[in-house]
C-alpha cells in the first residue's frame, strides 16, 4: 500500500539505494527516467493550487475570483454537502411507519436512553407507537439483542430530541449520512491533492441510492458506515502530519543537488532510521472511532485489524523515503509497538466503555423472581450464588470482574448466534452479487388504491409505493471498472492511494465471503460505498489525463468523464422516487425493475 517502493538513481539518494536493473541496462541506449521531485515534495505532496480561471469566466473580478478559489478547500466540500442534506432530510419522516429492521433498532434505540439496556416490547409495539394518541408499551424486562449498543445510542438521540416516531428516530442517521459526505470531500481533496476530485467523490456518493436510503432509515449500518470513513479520515491526517515531521527532520541537501519546494533536503538513513515521531492524537482518535464502529455492529473488527496493517505500512513507505536502508526492522522498533497502543487497547477500552448503560444497570435482586431491572446476562457471573451473591467464593475484585464475566458470557452467545443465523429471507442475497447490485432489499411496499396516497383517480390498476435499498446502478457499475483500474494503480504503479482505497473495500467487504452460508444482505455494502467513490473519483481523474497531456487529450477525458457524472446523476433523479417511498403508476414502477431479481 506504499507507493514508496520503486527507487530511481538520482542526487540525493540515500546511501546503498539505486536504480532497477531495468533502468540500468536502458540508459546504454539513451533512456532518462521521469524527474523526479525533491524527498520532502515526497514525503509530504503540495495541494494544487486552485484555479481562477471559471470564476473569472462566470464574470467574477480577478481579486475575487481569487479569493473563492482560496476558500473552495472548504466551500466546495460544503456546498456538496448542503445539497446531500437538503435530500436526505426532505420528506425524511415519510413512510410515516416502521420500515424494515426499523422495527427493532427505532424502540431498542428508546430503551437503551430510558434503561441503559434494552427492554421488552409487545406484538403489537408498532400500531401502538404510530396511533394517535400515541401509546409506548415499553417494559424493563430485558430483552436478548445481538448488536452492541453504541448504534442505538446514536440512533435514540434523535428521538429525545423529536420522539418517538419516524422522524426522530430517522434523524441522526440523516444527519451522519449528511455529514459523512462532507467528510468524503475533505478526505478526498487530502487523498488526491484535489479539491475537484475530493468533491467529485462526495457529490458521488451524495447521489448513490444506497446511501441514500440508508441515511433515511434508522439501521446500524449507516452509523458504523460514518465510523469507519471518521477514523480512515484520522489515519489519513496522522499520515500526513507523522511524514511531515520525517521531512522537517532531515538534512539540507549541497546546493548541487536538487531539492524540493519545501526547501533543500536529502535522505539520510540515520534520521529516517532513528527519529521518534512523537505524539500521534490523531492516530487515537481512529482508534476510539473504530471502537465505536465495533461497538455499533461486530464487522468492526476487520476493519480495526486492515486499518492496522495499513498504517504500519504507510509508516513503513515514509521512513524508506526518507533514507531507511531497513524501513520494516526500523517500523517494528520504533512505530509498531506505539501504533498497536494507539489503536487496539484504545479500540477495547471504547467498546467496553460503550456498554456503560448495561453496567450501570444493577438492577435488584429478589429471591423469588432473581434480578430485575437489570441488562440481558447482566448478572450471568453471580448466577451460581442462590442469594445473588458474588461469583465463586466472593473475591475482592468480584464488582469488577462479575460485570465482565457477564459480558463475555453475553458476547459468545452472540457470536453463536450470528455465525448459526441460517434462516432463509426473500431478500438475502450472497456477497459475490453485491457490486453489480443483483439483489436489493426492499424495506417498504404498497400498493395503494386508484384515488389513495397519491394514486391518480382514473389509474387502470392499483399503484406503487416503495422503498428500495438499491445502490444508483450505473455508480456501482461504474465502480467495477474503478476497482480493476486501483487493483491495476497499486500492484503494477504501487500506488498508495489506490491501496489505500482498496484497502477500506476490503475491509468492508470481503469479510462476508467467509459467511456466504450465513443470511446476509447488499445493504451491508453501504460501509465501504464511500471507497468505492474514491475509486470512482480517481479513475476519473485517469480519464482527465495527467497535468501535462495534450489539449486534445484534455478535451475527450473532460468529454467521457462529464457525461460519466451526468449519467450517474441522472441514473439517481430517475430512481428517485423508488428512494423515498413516492407513490407512482404501476408503469413507471415496472420500468425501473431494470433486472427481474430486483422485484
């Protein structure tokens, strides 16, 4: 994942590097390589400049032309992101029901803020909430939940704000949904050096429909989606800051020898091999964000562990660039053992911490009915005293160590639980279809009546209402080509952030191939869609062409790329009302069952 790797002879190298053999051997015949920037350009690449030339085109003076350019860093990505809220919350309480696995995370998301557990509800739970006047038929009874709580925190912070129906309980996805674009553009802009390219990949995935829908819905997945970008965004800027400080670090270059826009240097093995690099925040603060992510649903962990192995190996790239004449053994002594203290003991404390709500849930103990008011298993370590005492001979650490026995009794149940979930589902679809978008999940349908629910009077036949969690088809058929072309970027180029973007799919993705006897769904592919935007994004920057390509080339990359974008979008405003639950003809409803397995 380092694009590090490739060495070529030029002043300035550090001592025992030299050029492939392959560059040796064609210098005899009058070969030159591609200069080459300076160490510290390569350590740490300038951003582009921005350009003036559209604003003053739009009739904008040159002064402020500038300025609008100097600010787009920021405006560009916000202005996206605006657009992405202004849809994701328009009509956000319609369907005015509980839509799919609703039904759980809404009413699980009001017990944990009530309870700090989740409580029992009623058959009948749904029609009671949804009537008017509204009735909440919640008992402290605790339930069995097989997902960590920390999403359903999220999700509930919206109901104390609007209560306990659509809106509310849809709110904070929406608004993460929001923000995660935001998000993707600033990290994109930091991946590519591009403020263009940055906000081209999150205006991607403002009009992916699966992301979409997923923002609109009150699931997990989205809430974990948000999690995974925030620490790939912590990571990115640890990277960053962690090279910088390699780049400050190094020695002025003779004035022979060429150096970058940064100043003079040249690598030198003794500081790339040395150098401590310090306090790393933001590296903790992906740890605490893939914390959550585990805390929100489980597939945490592999993207915890990949997230891992990629930043040692970014550390790796930088200290070989720098001068390292042994990057690995200089990573393993002096950045492995901090990186794993940042990520993984972080990660553990925040899950565990995430459970504060089933801790502090006691409860009391009856001999007649055993513990009441108390989280799921809370008391499983205590079970084995009648008296509900503590566990085995009542140590002195009993009040610490019984709530985490409990825990991890809960956990390994759980774990049995989702690897033995078998039961066959409609809609449950096997990982190898999920980027083609073979099977979508519908999470609500109607069939409204001519005159009903918008249901023109003179209809021939009943009409359609639906909420399709379908990817826009043509982003995620385009993104099949994307990924091929990053596969191709990082083995054969050693591209690192094509590795890196890969590296966010895989984490989001592959693991479902090791369960594909398991009942599983294409919504799950909503964690890694913000990668396959980056991928998206920097394959059209290829079709751009690179910075110094003919007029002619600019002009039909500029011609295949805009009307690449233009179709997506459109592909989103046609799909539209299958997004958002609108009733339509039966026609117009059949027209958009583009494959027979979406119906």
């Amino acid at each position: 994942m380092s694009s590090d790797t490739a060495t070529h002879a030029q002043p300035g190298r550090a001592a025992g590097q030299h050029p492939p053999a392959w560059q040796r051997r064609l210098r005899r015949f009058g070969y030159a390589g591609h200069p080459r920037p300076g160490v510290r350009e390569r350590l740490v690449p300038p951003y582009q400049e921005p350009g003036t030339r559209l604003w003053e085109t739009l009739g904008a003076t040159p002064a402020v032309a500038a300025r609008i350019a100097r600010w787009s860093g920021w405006g560009g990505p916000l202005l996206v992101a605006l657009v992405a809220g202004l849809t994701r919350f328009w009509r956000l309480g319609s369907p005015d029901k509980v839509i799919f696995d609703e039904t759980y995370y809404a009413k699980d998301a009001w017990s944990v803020w009530r309870f700090g557990y989740e409580g029992t509800w009623p058959k009948t739970a749904n029609d009671r909430i949804l009537d008017t006047p509204q009735h909440i038929p919640l008992s402290d009874a605790a339930s069995y939940v097989v997902h960590p709580p920390v999403g359903k925190w999220v999700i509930g912070l919206g109901e104390q704000f609007f209560g306990l129906h659509p809106f509310g309980w849809r709110f904070m996805v929406a608004v993460l949904g929001t923000l995660s674009v935001l998000m993707l553009c600033r990290i994109g802009r930091r991946l590519f050096r591009s403020t263009f390219l940055g906000c081209l990949a999150g205006a991607l995935m403002a009009v992916d429909g699966l992301h979409f829908v997923m923002s609109r819905t009150a699931l997990l997945d989205l809430v974990l989606m948000f999690f995974v970008l925030a620490a790939f965004g912590c990571l990115l800027i640890d990277r960053d800051k962690a090279r910088a400080r390699l780049a400050a670090a190094l020695p002025a270059a003779p004035p022979a020898l060429p150096a970058s826009d940064d100043g003079p240097a040249r690598p030198d093995a003794e500081v790339a091999g040395s150098l401590k690099l310090g306090a790393r925040p933001w590296r903790i603060a992906a740890g605490v964000l893939l914390g959550l992510a585990v805390g929100t649903k489980w597939n945490g962990l592999y993207v915890l562990a990949l997230f891992g192995l990629m930043t040692v190996l970014w550390d790796v790239g930088a200290r070989r660039t720098a001068g390292a004449l042994r990057p690995y053994r200089t990573v393993l002594r002096r950045d492995l053992p901090w990186a794993f203290l940042s990520t993984v003991p972080v990660a553990i404390v925040t899950y565990i911490a995430s459970w504060s709500g089933w801790f502090g849930a006691s409860g009391t103990f009856s001999r007649t009915r055993g513990w009441q008011h108390s989280g799921y298993f809370r008391h499983w370590a205590e079970s084995d005293r009648p008296d509900g005492g503590g566990y085995g001979t009542g140590g002195a650490f009993d009040w610490l160590l019984n709530p985490l026995r409990s825990l991890w009794h809960y956990e390994t149940e759980v774990y049995k639980f989702h690897v033995g979930l078998d039961s066959p589902h409609v809609y449950q679809s096997n990982p190898w279809s999920w980027l083609v978008q073979s099977r979508p999940v519908s999470y609500f349908y109607e069939s409204p009546r001519a005159g009903q629910e918008g249901c023109p009077k003179d209809a021939a036949e009943k009409c359609a209402r639906e909420v399709l969690a379908l990817g826009t088809p043509l982003l995620w058929w385009a993104a099949c080509f994307a990924v091929l072309y990053l596969l191709f970027r990082w083995a054969l180029r050693r591209d690192w952030r094509a590795g890196a973007i890969l590296a966010g799919i895989a984490a989001g993705y592959l693991p479902w191939f090791l369960y594909q006897d398991r009942t599983i769904f294409s919504f799950y592919a909503v964690v890694f869609v913000p990668f396959l935007c980056l991928a998206v994004a920097m394959m059209i920057g290829a079709l751009l062409g690179p910075p110094g390509a003919s007029d002619t080339r600019r002009v039909v990359g500029a011609v295949g790329a805009g009307a690449l974008v233009l179709l997506i979008i459109w592909n989103f405003i046609y799909f539209f009302p299958l997004y958002t639950g609108q009733t339509m003809p039966m026609d117009a409803w059949r027209a958009r069952m583009w494959l027979d397995t979406w119906i």
